[in-house]
C-alpha cells in the first residue's frame, strides 16, 4: 500500500522554494507515495507546473493573507492578516490549525513535508501526521523571517521529527537559533534533464567575441546585490560585458546606478526569462553576487548549462563550487573585483573550463534515495 504523503507550502509564486518544491514533486516515486499539495493560499504562477500525479489541494479563507507582508495587506486582507498575528501572538493558533485542519484535509497522512519554515513548520507541527519532516531553505543567521515568533517555532519544532536543510551552512544556522538536534543535511534536488534540454535551445543575446561576456540572473532584491555587478562593470568594461536577467522593487534604482556610472547602456539588461539557460550557456562566466543564500539553485543550473560560476561566500556553494568550474570570493565587492580583475584576459581559460563542464552531473539519484530513507525510518 503506498504511504499518503502531504508537502505544505504558503503559496506558489514565482521563486526558489516553489521551483524547488515543484521538481521534487516531479522526482518523487509515485509508485511508492500517494502524494497531496497543500497550498495555504492558493495563488501563484507556479501553480500551473505543478507535476501531473499531484492531488493539489486549496487553503480555507484563513490563510488567505499568510504569504503577504503585513504592509502590503489592505481592505479585508489586511483583517485576515491581523486575525492572523493575533492567533499568532496569543498560541491560539495551535487549536486554530486544528480546526481549519479538519475543513482543508480529508484523510490521515503518513508523512507531513513543511516545504517553507516558518509557518508552514508551525502548519505542520501541531497537525497529527504520523511523521512529520521541516524542510530549511534559508541561512536563518542572515535572515531570520520567524523573529517575530521565535517562541512559537520553537514550540513547534519540538513536534518536528526530522528537520533537513539544503546545506552544512544552512543546518549549523538553525541549529544554532532553533536549537534542534533532530537535522540533517540533504541538498535540493534540480531538474538536470530539464535545464540541459531548455539550454540548448535558440539564444536571445549576441556575445562579444573580443570581450569576456558575464551574465548574472538575479531578483532585483537586496539579498542579490546586483549593485555590486554595475560598480565592478563600470571600473572593467574595457574587458567585460554584462548581461543582468531579472526584475524586481530595485528596478529603477539599478537603472538609475548604471547611468550615475555611465554604463547603463553597456549593460544588456534582459527582464525576466522563463528560459534563461541558453543565454547562460551562450556566456564565458556566471556571477553570482548575493550578500546571502540557502543553497542557490542558479548556480547549480549555470553549470548544467557549461558555464563556469563565480560566487560570494555564501550558503551552499562550498557544496558545488570547486576549482574545476569556478571561483569563491569572500562576501565583498572588492573581492569579486578582485578576482574579475584577474580574470579579465583569460577567455580562454573559460572556454576550457565550459568545455570541460560537457561531463557535468548533478547526482539526483543519491540525493532523493537520502529523503527516501528519512521518509521510511
């Protein structure tokens, strides 16, 4: 008889724990696990690539504002929102959860996925799964998003069974904050197959053959640093140029830097891409310019895609980031100048490196019998 499974996530908007979420639900062996997507709030573009074989499954109006930041919220979400922070702060919410538990779900789990900390641990936590497993994305020593209710995760951490973060750093974090002792570390699963067929196909950019042609994906967030790559382009821009994938709050601010340092128009700045990878395989070198991170997926892609990375010091890219296909430089704008400025006449190194990234495996295999093993012991 195959176990019922149930994976909890707030929403499904586009970003890394939805995209990360999705290809997991697309690996997971079907024959073995009978599997249901719980959505808390229902909305988001990823929705539509939702694997076939997964029974998706609606929030109540509870959690209607449960993924939106309270100084978004307006009108009658924003007294969902406040409802909410008052379950929240009182613990309420414990037999809340209970209650709207009994309207969303139909049937008894085996085992309970929280797909994003925070609220869904909580979802999770005081549910009656007979196991129950959180999943960590976010290096909570950079970021903690459960500040507010510290005492409350706490509580319901304590009902966890096994939490599993995406990388060494990413564990040691949550340990360290949380306290918890049941961890592990398991790294994310990527669509290798995926990534590879969509990099090949048509290219939307022209390179510079006489130049070393970088390119970044990136939200235009503060986490990303995507200021850092404009002031290093206008100091190299004799040896480089820069292609920027991405959109966000920090749009106009980003342009208006760019133009302030005169290379605004040296800049290919690409939006958003549904298909980004051909044009990372089209480039000599990936950068990535992030002040933090879990474990970045982009990096991973970018060398599926044959091309090398250059990272910060983040969560994560000590697990994937070795001297065969890229570079690590401490968390600094000085520092990725550095190593740009050294690299600035070695196309040529680059090209053997992408050349040598044609053998490139990322072991899925190894990694999904990990969260299989976690499931059945």
């Amino acid at each position: 008889m195959k176990k019922k499974i149930l994976f909890v996530n707030d929403e499904m908007t586009m970003g890394g724990v939805a995209r990360i979420l999705n290809t997991f639900l697309k690996m997971i062996d079907k024959e073995k696990y009978e599997v249901d997507l719980l959505v808390l709030h229902k909305r988001g573009e990823l929705l539509a690539e939702i694997p076939d074989g997964i029974n998706v499954i609606g929030g109540s109006d509870f959690f209607n504002a449960i993924d939106i930041p309270l100084k978004q919220c307006k009108g009658n979400i924003l007294l969902s929102k406040l409802r909410l922070l008052f379950y929240m702060k009182t613990g309420l919410i414990k037999n809340k959860i209970a209650k709207e538990r009994k309207k969303i779900l139909n049937k008894h789990y085996d085992i309970e996925f929280s797909a994003k900390e925070g609220f869904c641990t909580i979802f999770t936590g005081y549910g009656d799964s007979d196991k129950k497993v959180n999943w960590v994305q976010v290096d909570y020593k950079e970021s903690n998003y459960s500040s507010n209710h510290m005492g409350l995760v706490k509580d319901a951490l304590s009902h966890i069974d096994m939490n599993i973060a995406c990388s060494e750093k990413v564990m040691e974090s949550y340990k360290e904050l949380f306290g918890v002792k049941r961890i592990c570390v398991i790294h994310n699963l990527v669509d290798e197959e995926r990534i590879r067929n969509l990099s090949l196909q048509a290219k939307t950019i022209e390179t510079e053959d006489k130049k070393i042609n970088l390119i970044t994906v990136a939200r235009f967030h503060r986490q990303k640093a995507v200021d850092r790559l404009i002031n290093i382009q206008a100091k190299l821009k004799d040896y480089y140029s820069l292609i920027i994938i991405g959109d966000g709050e920090l749009r106009e601010e980003l342009y208006e830097l760019a133009k302030s340092k005169g290379v605004y128009d040296d800049i290919k700045w690409l939006g958003i891409r549904s298909n980004p990878y051909p044009d990372v395989r089209e480039c000599d070198l990936f950068v990535m310019s992030s002040l933090y991170e879990g474990y970045p997926t982009m990096t991973v892609e970018s060398l599926i895609s044959d091309t090398p990375v250059l990272t910060t010091r983040v969560a994560g890219v000590n697990e994937q980031i070795n001297d065969t296909n890229g570079w690590i430089v401490e968390n600094s704008e000085e520092a990725l100048y550095e190593k740009l400025n050294e690299l600035k006449n070695s196309k040529d190194l680059l090209r053997q490196m992408k050349n040598d990234l044609f053998n490139y495996h990322y072991d899925n295999e190894s990694i999904l019998n990990r969260y299989y093993e976690i499931f059945e012991n």
